[in-house]
C-alpha cells in the first residue's frame, strides 16, 4: 500500500510535496500500456483518487490550474471537460477550446470521455458556422445552392453534438451547453432558414427550380448512363437520409481504401414522404397519389413495397432490373448467391430502412442520431459487400430528408389546418384535400403544380409548423418543403483497382546532439494535414538500448491534424528515461518510433534515430 500510494502521489501534479521519479514515471507508463494488468492500473487509480481526495483538490485549484498531460485519476478529465463546458459559457475562443481536446486525446481516460470531448468540439464547430453564416436569399435556385454550398454543415454540427452528448451521458456537466446549442440551433438557423425559404416557395406557382435537376429524373441522369455504357450499377435506396448526413458519410467512405465518392444532390418531389420519394426514384413517366390512402402509382403499376418495385424495374428493363432489401442482401453467401445476383442483373436496387424507422415514431423519434449513425454501419457493410460481389459502381440515394431538433419544441410550432371542402390524408408537414384555402401560415399546390395526376390540393405549414395529428412524434418530421426535407442527395461511389489510401509521414526534426540528462525534448512534425485519403499515423514513442531494451518511457501519439498551417502540425514531446538507461551509459542507443500494422498485432519500427547516451556522472545525484 505505501509503494502503490507513493506512486500515484508522484504521478499528482497536486500533490507538491512528493517529486515524481523518473523511474516511477516509466513504470506508470508501462503499467496503463500493459494489456494484462491495466485493469490493476484503474482498480487502483479509483481508490487513491478517493483516498488521496484528489477531486476536493482540484475543486480548490480553480478553473485555470493546468494539469498538461496528467492522466493517474479519471477526475483529471472529468475536470477538464468540466471546465471547457464553463469555458463554453464564458464565450471561450475555438483554439481555446479545441487544444485542450486535442491535448487529452493522448489520456488513459480518453476513450471512457471521448463523446463528452467531441460534444464539445461540435458545439464549437456550431458556433462557429453560425457566426460566419448569411442566411439570405433571393430566389429558389440560390436558396438551395447556398445550402449544398455551406449551410447543411449546420445541421450536421447539430446532429453530430446531439449524438456525443447523448452518448455521453453526463447532463449535469453539460446541461447548459445543451440548452444553448438546442436554442441557438432552432433560433438562429432553422427557423429564420425556414422563414425566408418558405418566403421564396410562397412566390411559386409550380413546383420546379434551375438549380438541381427534379428526383423524377434520377433513373435517367444518374442510373441509364452506366447502362448506355453497358456496365451494371448498384442502387442503395436508404430512407431519410438526408443531405448533410449523406455528404456526412461520403467523406467517412472515401477513407476507405480503393473507394471513391462523388456527392451531388436533387430537388425532391413535394408531397416528401417515403411512397412518392421511393417512387420518384424509378423509371416512368406519371406519377400518381391516392389522395385518401397516400399510396403511389407509377404509369397505373403500384409502387408500394419491395416486391412492387421489383416487378416495376423487371418491366423496364427486360428482367435485368430487381430490387432487394438491405437485410436480404447482407445476409446472401457473397460467392454463390451475392454474384448470381450481379451476373443475371443490370441493374439491382437495395432498400435500406433506419433512419425513418426510428425517427417516424414518438416512442424511438429521440433516438434518431444514434439511427443515423447506425445507418452509416450499415451502408458501410452494404458498399463492401457490393464490392465483394464485383459491383464497382454504386449509387446513394434517399426518398426524402427531414427536420429534426432534439428538444421538444414550442407549442407555437403548431400551425392550424387551413379551411378546406374536404380532407382526405393529413401528416405533420402536408394535408391533401380538396377547395383548400390558403393561409398566411400554409402554402397550397394541386396536384398539377406538383406534376402530380389528381383533382385534389395539398397545404404545407410554412417554416418549422406541424399540423396537428393526434400520437405522432414532432421532433422528427417529414413531408414538407424545408431545405432539409427535398434537398435529396445523390452519391456516386465506386471501388477502384488499386490502392489509393495512405497515411501521413511523421518525422523528428529537433533532437539533442546527446542524451546527457534523465529527460530527452522531441520536436516530432506531421508533414502534410490529414485528408479522406491520407490517413492518421498511431505511433508509439520511446528510447530504446540495442538489445531492444526500453530505457524510457514509451508513449502512444497520433498524428491527425488537419491544419493547413505547418507550424501547427507540430508536436513537443518529452520521454523520461528510467533507471535501465543507467546499463547503458556511454553507448548508442535510439530513438523510437513504432507502429501498429492496420488490421493486425505486429509491431514494426516506422523510423529510428540513434543517439549517444552520455550521462555525467553528477546526474546519479539528481534523485537526492
């Protein structure tokens, strides 16, 4: 108990009245590296955190006590998200805000606190979208050029913290920064989004734009150019998946090795609901809604369900088109029936249903972040198993988007139906009936605006409204005409021959001539920023004898910066040497770097930089 004791109060930054030594500190290195005994370590850490009051010293240590890259005790990070979340408050600038994220990604603790660390990183992002963005427009076409240009990274930045902070759990930590983002989000970009969008659609009188080609067209822009080449092409149809988690994952896909993405996008047919949407993605000419049931006709042939689908692409294209859902297809042998699939078609869509299933019920609508990054998994497995099957050419698309905000919303987003002869379907975002009278809150088309066959019209609530529906969800809605609901997107992926991903090149560029004292400082340099195709480099440093002895401590570091400015893909590091260098005095020992092989346990040597050890003699006093 004295030894454990001593060394966890060495390891303290705290505790003034114990040194740390050097030995003491590559054994804590090595105990937490330890595969086999750093459950020990954390057993241990928890206890001497409470016996050695280590949180009722931080609490007097104030807010700007640094603890630099002291991780003993899971307090140290609880500590330092809990001060960034105060330092959110203060109006704390991003460089701030941000080192100290990137700082503890090198902690113990770091994988147990990484969603409140990334949390915070995205309200930051947040912040400082909004402060850089104009939400003006003067037309339709700009509106939705200057959403695909930069504003869905908003609701991108909005998703992604609302994911980490439910992730982590902690609400009492981050119960403000909550309420600001939930309130800044809804406040300051969708609802004046939505207000001076629906001030453009309300000048409309048909449903059309210059901008973006129409969904209806999507088989023949984007589907018949493989064919008129001869070659096959996979459709992966998933529900809800809106722009900005579309763009989202088509920059997660393209760090995949031998994959490529290119992303564009279509303007989504009105009403914005899955029967239509579904249907606006295959080959015909007229579409047609019941205005009672909803469902879709697609030149007189049903478009409802999987098996209607597929019978209506088999027609179209001489039994060489088939449609499957996703969960039939993950589960197919690859060898046998995966490229049967592919050799006695041309064409073959796959359904895949996450993100609505989720987000279209009050009971799970809560839910529908982590749904989104369930159907990125998903998809992920989809566009590998597609090229295990030898499809190379792949198509993501959606049926519709949505509007979603995390907290509840405020009684005065509901907006009134509008007097009318007759209604005959009514959802939150769209209302279909007949002698519609349009309101200063509702936008009406008939049928015919909408390139719609029918005798009836359809009211939409402008802005964020919702009609009324007894037992539907509000917080995730669909139907309407918001940017985030019909800005459809369209991401082209396809697997090339060869290998086209690698990682960044880490170098040493300032060291000592000799190792003349018990610590060694390292200037380590990341030479290009991370992109989707160069990758993070791990590493793991450290001094080792020419027996392959470690002499110092060894630590673990990954280099992922993306910044375009050289100086600040620059690292300082500082390796302790422990009592085995003493054997070694006077003899040439190196400078480690080593690696993990991806996908692998082996450890390979990345780059070595020999050095002379020459302590005086005088440094065996330094302990004294």
């Amino acid at each position: 108990m004295d030894f454990v004791t001593r060394i966890f109060r060495e390891a303290n930054p705290l505790d003034l009245e114990v040194a740390q030594l050097a030995h003491s500190r590559v054994f804590l290195q090595r105990w937490k590296d330890s595969r086999a005994h750093n459950a020990s370590f954390r057993k241990w850490s928890a206890r001497l955190e409470r016996d050695l009051h280590v949180a009722a010293r931080l609490d007097v240590s104030g807010e700007g006590y640094e603890l630099g890259d002291a991780d003993a005790f899971e307090i140290f990070d609880k500590f330092v998200i809990h001060r960034l979340c105060r330092g959110f408050e203060a109006h704390h600038g991003a460089d701030k805000l941000l080192a100290p994220i990137q700082d503890r990604r090198q902690s113990f603790w770091y994988p147990a606190h990484e969603h409140g660390y990334q949390a915070i990183a995205q309200a930051v992002e947040l912040r400082e979208l909004l402060a850089r963005a104009e939400l003006s427009m003067d037309s339709i076409d700009a509106g939705l050029e200057r959403y695909r240009a930069s504003w869905w990274k908003i609701d991108r930045a909005y998703r992604r913290f609302s994911y980490h902070a439910r992730q982590y759990g902690q609400v009492n930590v981050m119960e403000k920064l909550i309420e600001w983002v939930g309130k800044i989000y809804v406040n300051n970009f969708l609802t004046p989004l939505g207000d001076r969008w629906s001030d453009q659609v309300r000048r409309m009188s048909s449903w059309t734009c210059g901008a973006l080609p129409r969904q209806r067209t999507f088989f023949e822009e984007h589907v018949r150019p493989f064919l008129n080449k001869g070659q096959k092409v996979f459709v992966i149809v998933s529900d809800a998946l809106r722009y900005e988690a579309a763009a989202d994952f088509a920059e997660r896909m393209k760090s995949e090795n031998r994959f490529t993405t290119e992303l564009g996008a279509m303007f989504g047919c009105l009403p914005s609901y899955t029967q239509l949407g579904m249907a606006s993605l295959l080959p015909g000419s007229t579409w047609e809604i019941d205005p009672v049931s909803c469902q879709v006709t697609l030149d007189g042939r049903s478009c409802t369900g999987t098996e209607a689908r597929n019978e209506i692409l088999k027609r179209a294209l001489d039994g060489k088109g088939t449609a499957i859902q996703a969960e039939q297809f993950l589960e197919m042998n690859t060898k046998v029936e995966g490229r049967t699939l592919m050799r006695d078609h041309e064409v073959i869509y796959i359904f895949h249903n996450v993100i609505d299933k989720t987000g279209d019920s009050s009971t799970t609508e809560a839910k529908t972040t982590e749904a989104v990054e369930q159907a990125f998994d998903e998809l992920v497995q989809i566009v590998k198993k597609v090229a295990n099957v030898n499809g190379n050419n792949m198509l993501l698309t959606a049926d519709h988007g949505f509007l979603f905000q995390q907290e509840p919303l405020d009684k005065g987003d509901s907006t009134a139906l509008p007097e009318a002869a007759e209604w005959t379907n009514r959802n939150r975002r769209f209302a279909i009936g007949r002698g519609i009278t349009e309101s200063g809150a509702t936008k009406v088309f008939d049928a015919s605006q909408l390139d719609l066959v029918g005798d009836w019209s359809c009211a939409f609530p402008v802005s964020l409204g919702r009609f009324p529906l007894q037992g539907s969800g509000k917080r995730y809605v669909h139907g309407g005409f918001s940017l985030q609901e019909v800005v459809i997107p369209v991401v082209h992926i396809n697997k090339s021959r060869s290998d086209d991903t690698g990682r960044v090149s880490v170098e040493i560029i300032r060291m000592p001539a000799k190792l003349t004292t018990g610590q060694i400082a390292l200037s380590i340099y990341q030479e290009k920023p991370v992109t989707p195709k160069l990758l993070p480099r791990a590493l793991k440093i450290g001094v080792y004898a020419s027996d392959g002895q470690a002499i110092s401590e060894v630590k673990a570091i990954t280099f992922d910066s993306k910044d375009e400015e050289a100086r600040k893909r620059e690292m300082s590091v500082a390796l302790v040497l422990s009592k085995a260098a003493d054997a070694h005095n006077n003899t040439t020992v190196e400078i480690r770097l080593d690696e993990t092989l991806p996908g692998t346990n082996q450890t390979v040597t990345y780059r070595s930089y020999p050095i002379k050890l020459q302590k005086p003699f005088a440094t065996d006093f330094d302990e004294f």
